[in-house]
C-alpha cells in the first residue's frame, strides 16, 4: 500500500526511481527510465545553466512523463591558495609522471550549488519533482521552487538529517544508505562514522518522519528492492545497476572496472572532491589515504584531480579517476535501461 502511494504522489506506475548520476548520464538515461513507468532523473550540478534547460527540452519533447531534476546545494567555499598549493605538493610527483605540469590558470569548480539563476532558466518547464544533495536551497529558493507545484526531495544519511528535512520543507526523503556510490548526502556533519547501511537507516526513519521516504544504496535485484520496501520505504532509488546501460555515458575504463574483480573493493574517499563519496578503489585513493586531511574544500578539490585523471586516460589507466559505484554492482547489464527498469518493475 505504501509503494502505491508514493507511486501516485510521483505521478509514476512503478516505485523505482533511477539516482541522479553527474558525469555519467544525460537526459538519454532519464527519459528510457521515465518511458518505462520509473522515475528518470537527471543530474544538474555540473551543467550550465543552458545545457540543464537544453536537456529538460530534450526530455519534454519525447515523453510527458514524470522526470527528476537533481542539484546540489552545498555553501560555498572561497578558494584557498595555500591549501590547493600544498595540494598540488602532494599530487607533483604524479605529474612528474606524465611530465606534465598543473594548469595553474584553472580557477573553477565543477560543481555549482542551486540558485536563482538555475530557477529562472527551468522555471517555465515547472518540473515535476526536484531532489537535492546536501539538505535544502535557501528559504526563499524553497518558497519559490513549490509555487510551482514542484514536489521536493532531498538525501538524508542519518535519522537526524531525514528529521530536519522534514521540519524544513521538504516533502520526501531518499534514505541513502552507505552502501551507495557517489557522493555522501551528509550535511548536519562531517564525521563519517555517522553514516549507517542502509537496512539500519530505512527503518529510523520511516517510524519517525510522516513524509514519504525512499531508499537508496546496494539496491539491484528482487531481494533488495523488496527488503527495502518491507522497511517501510516507499519505493527505491537505483543508481550503480544502471551504469552499464546502452544510454549511460560512462567511459570505456569505467565500464571495464565494474566488470572486473575491483568493482568488489570499493570505498568512501575525498580525494577527489573534497567530500565523502563512495568509488572503486585504485592507486591515487590507495597513495594518499581515502580520507585525506589535505585535500582542499568541496568542490574546488577536484581541478587538480580532473588534470591528473585526463592526463592518466590518455594513457589508458584508470589510476585518478573517481571510478563511482555502490557496493554491488551485480545489478549492472549491458542492456537498455528501459528494459532493466522493466526488469526491477516485474518483481516489486
């Protein structure tokens, strides 16, 4: 009963909702998930204010479905001379590597959190659902967002955050368990040993928030989904399982990697954005300490590891790049990810 709920609150014919995933996806994802009957999502933290309203375009015009926009709304933090210096004091012997030298005229971070100028480009598409990572946009930001009749959700990786987002408007919960790959959705703290699995997570929250909540981490097969649901979830969020798809962008070393043995080890690091978040481990987490004291504050840390990583594909290793994944990824398949939705549909 209460995955038929959320399912008509989503607009949805099945409580499976596919996890926003930066810079292995575009709207090619969301849209087969969306045409399956699921929640296809689209993640917008690293695209430009017209690239996000050119790919909502791009969804409107081939379904009319329920979709998902999906940003961050981190604060953000001033560049920090001293500590990128230190840093790329860290990385230089890795350069010395590729005889290479760090583009120190590279000043941007990637990952920019929501603002009114995102609001003013989708604004006329009133999305149907926006979710976030790291709590909630400002007041005003919220405000604006629901007079639109957009529902919001946001992650919580702990009973207190999920507590908080209810009291501070939010209208649904992703539970994300630790199991799950990307970036942590912690915001009320930077300690990691906060974080629980997700089977310890679902339960805390369901029995003390009155809005719907959705699970998220280690979720790919019929025993999961319908654990998870037997928690109290609502529906699921999947995001590792589809990473092999026919419509997902992940690069050719990534795909390689979550077929091999190393897709089995995988870890929370900040080494290459500054926040937790869980990937496969290779060299550079396995050098520096998955959880390095020096790395540089969320987002800017990643310009020095976007250099290293490009140069390190141009020669065919995966040994600085930020290899994302859950900690089971015996969901993936090299199929379309309107099938592999059919396929999660059939057994909930």
């Amino acid at each position: 009963m209460k995955q038929s709920r959320t399912c008509e609150w989503l607009g949805i014919d099945f409580p499976i909702i596919q996890a926003p995933m930066a810079g292995v996806q575009d709207s090619a994802l969301a849209i087969a998930v969306s045409k399956a009957g699921g929640l296809g999502s689209l993640p917008c933290a690293m695209l430009s204010v017209d690239d996000i309203a050119r790919q909502v375009s791009l969804i409107k015009a081939v379904t009319n479905k329920p979709y998902n926009l999906n940003f961050f709304c981190h604060q953000t933090t001033e560049y920090d001379e001293k500590k990128h210096q230190q840093w790329r004091g860290l990385l230089k012997p890795y350069f010395d590597e590729f005889s290479s030298q760090y583009d120190e005229t590279v000043k941007a971070a990637s990952r920019m959190p929501f603002s009114h100028d995102v609001a003013d480009a989708i604004e006329g598409f009133a999305p149907p659902i926006i979710s976030f990572h790291f709590g909630l946009p400002a007041p005003d930001l919220l405000a604006r967002i629901k007079r639109w009749g957009t529902k919001v959700l946001s992650s919580a990786t702990t009973l207190e955050e999920a507590i908080w987002l209810e009291e501070n408007g939010a209208d649904g919960i992703i539970a994300q368990g630790l199991e799950a790959g990307g970036h942590r959705g912690m915001f009320l703290s930077k300690d990691v040993s906060t974080q629980v699995g997700l089977f310890s997570l679902v339960p805390q929250i369901v029995d003390r928030v009155d809005i719907p909540v959705i699970a998220a981490g280690g979720i790919c097969d019929a025993r999961s989904i319908n654990g998870a649901l037997l928690l109290g979830a609502g529906a699921v969020q999947i995001g590792t399982s589809y990473l092999l798809c026919d419509e997902a962008k992940t690069s050719a070393l990534h795909r390689a990697t979550l077929k091999s043995q190393k897709a089995n080890n995988t870890a929370l690091t900040n080494v290459f954005t500054g926040r937790p978040a869980r990937g496969i481990a290779n060299r550079v987490m396995k050098d520096l300490g998955y959880m390095n004291s020096n790395v540089p504050e969320f987002p800017h840390a990643s310009m020095e590891m976007a250099q290293l990583k490009a140069l390190a594909e141009m020669h065919g290793s995966d040994d600085f790049s930020s290899l994302w994944s859950g900690q089971n990824v015996s969901g993936c398949k090299e199929i379309s990810a309107f099938e592999l939705t059919k396929q999660f549909a059939d057994v909930c």
